[in-house]
C-alpha cells in the first residue's frame, strides 16, 4: 500500500506499508522516504527475509528450529549460532533485571495450562514438542559460553515476547538512512521512528481490554527518535483445559496462569526487547505495584486497564506520551 505526499522542489515523499502472517500473528512493516520503488522494493524483501528466518530459527512451534532442537538436548552442552546465544543473554539478563517475573523457562507451565499449539489456524495440528512434565528452571542455571549453552535436564526454554522484541530491534537497526520514518508492528509489539507521509510522528492507538477487536479512548503519541510500544494481556491467548479457563501470562511464582485485576497493559519505552517484557510484568504483578515498578524499571508512559473485584472496569495511567486518542491520518494498532 502505498501513500504519497509533495514536498518542496517537486520531490515526492512515499509511504508503503505491508502486511504478512508471520510469527503466529500479523506482521506489519510502513516505510516512509523519497527513494526509488525498486530500493523499497529491495528493503522489504530484505526484511521480510530476515523475519520469516528468524522465525524458522527460533520457533518452538517448528520441531527443527535451533530452539526446539536445543530444548530436546536439554542437560547437554549445545554449540549456538551467535544469534542465539546472544538471545540467550539477553532473555537471562531480561530474567535477572525482573528478578524472575520474566522467565525464559517458563514453557513447561505454559504447556500444563495448556498453551501447547500454534494459534494460527494452519499450523494447529502440526508435530508439537511436549514439555509439560518438565520443570521451570531458574535463570541462573542457564549456562551460556563462547560457543555453547546448555540448561537443566529436565528443562525447556521460549523466549516468547522476548523474542519478537528482540526481532523488533534488530529490524530497526537495520533500517538505512534514506528512510525517513518506519513503522515495524510485530503481532503488536511495535517499534518506530521518524515521521508518516504527512511529516508527523506516528501514534499507536490502544486496543480496549473490553472488547479487543475495538479501540480505547487512548494513543501513544510517539517521537521522531525511535520508540517501542508493547500491549500484553490476559484475554490475548486464552483458552479452556479440562473445564478450566487458562491464558498465557503465566507468573514464576505460582507457576500459573497469573491472578490480576490488569486485563491489558500498555508500554512506551525506547527500546522494544524491554517493553514487551516490561508489559507482562505489569500485568503479572497488577495495578497496585505495577506503576512503581515500571517507573524504577525506566518506562516512560503506560496504561493499564483493569477490572476490579466487583467487576467494574478502571484505569490508571502515567507519562505525558499516553493521550486522549483523535482521527488522525496516522494511526495504527497496538
């Protein structure tokens, strides 16, 4: 999709914007510049590249991916790509900053509540690996090495939203200097720069945690420098196992799907590796602790809407980027 806007001395300001499938969910890339089609042409084939290989690499829906493989050696020392060992340092560094309500071993108790498959719709009944017996392993008994890596025995990694953050940032980086501004909108963590066709920021307009397929009263207005925008929350990934509903925010500490009053919450921070998981801390630890704890953590707006004990909705709030949302010519999603 292309969008087109006239600047001084005839030089023509473009806007192109695609949508895939991609890492179970939608992916969306908008780049805005004055270059040729056949250089954007070129630098969407090259993203696109690198996101459908990310996503065979580090899949644990796809059995051969250097994920699954690694998980089905748990216990052994593993040779690594330089990729993913520096995934893996980043998901243990990640773990240790949120004293553990991040965890990159939390699979196994995904897998019990019954977060086992795939929820795109063609790849539900392909070859899973299961890991539900396993234990969930502390961080620190992830070993990382120059060439290797290795975890408990009887354990299982997924990067899970630290992965797509990662991805996020790594398609920033490589974004050249003839682009203006970009949007990259990864299944809804999303990271941009620079400006719309129209010369103005980009916003992110906030799903409503009432009904997902609607929007809130509230946007992030984003900056020219570059920011990350990440939305977790209890009704994104749900379901029902042995008549018991389960979602996919699982806390460390109990093992389970996490008891909150925080249905969605929302983050605005510079980099897209630490607010997806800045995002599910909030929610796992509810409306009460969150603020402080996003705050010291370096978060420079969020918005967390909850549901109280008596089921009447209410939201807090901080940081001047959350504001009252308009029609305007660029929104997008979160």
């Amino acid at each position: 999709m292309y969008h087109h806007r006239q600047r001084g001395n005839d030089v023509q300001l473009k806007q192109r914007a695609e949508t895939n499938l991609a890492l179970g969910s939608d992916v969306t890339l908008t780049v805005v510049s004055t270059a040729e089609e056949q250089q954007v042409t070129e630098l969407f084939q090259s993203l696109w590249r690198d996101i459908y290989v990310f996503e065979r690499r580090f899949s644990r829906f796809l059995p051969m991916s250097e994920l699954s493989v690694f998980n089905r050696s748990a216990g052994m020392q593993m040779a690594v790509t330089p990729e993913f060992r520096n995934m893996l340092l980043a998901a243990k560094q990640l773990g240790e900053q949120t004293e553990g309500l991040f965890s990159p071993f939390i699979l196994p108790a995904l897998q019990k509540a019954g977060y086992t498959r795939s929820f795109v719709e063609h790849y539900k009944n392909d070859r899973h690996d299961d890991y539900s017996d396993r234990q969930v392993a502390r961080v620190r008994d992830l070993k990382i090495n120059q060439i290797t890596a290795a975890i408990p025995p009887n354990s299982a990694l997924d990067f899970g939203g630290c992965g797509k953050g990662y991805l996020a940032d790594q398609l920033a980086r490589a974004m050249p200097d003839w682009v203006q501004g970009f949007w990259i909108s990864l299944g809804g963590d999303i990271v941009a720069a620079g400006h719309d066709v129209a010369g103005q920021p980009f916003k992110v307009d906030i799903q409503s945690a009432a009904n997902l397929a609607k929007l809130s009263p509230w946007s992030v207005k984003g900056s020219r420098r570059q920011f990350a925008v990440a939305t977790s929350g209890t009704g994104v990934r749900h379901g029902i196992k042995k008549g018991s509903k389960w979602h996919h925010i699982i806390d460390p500490r109990t093992l389970k799907p996490s008891e909150t009053d925080v249905q969605l919450a929302t983050v605005y921070a510079p980099v897209a590796l630490q607010v997806d998981v800045l995002a599910s801390c909030a929610v796992l630890l509810g409306s009460e602790k969150a603020v402080p704890y996003l705050r010291q953590h370096g978060v420079k707006a969020a918005l967390l809407q909850c549901v109280d004990a008596d089921g009447q909705r209410f939201e807090t709030r901080f940081g001047p980027a959350i504001q009252a949302s308009h029609q305007l010519e660029a929104k997008a999603h979160a």
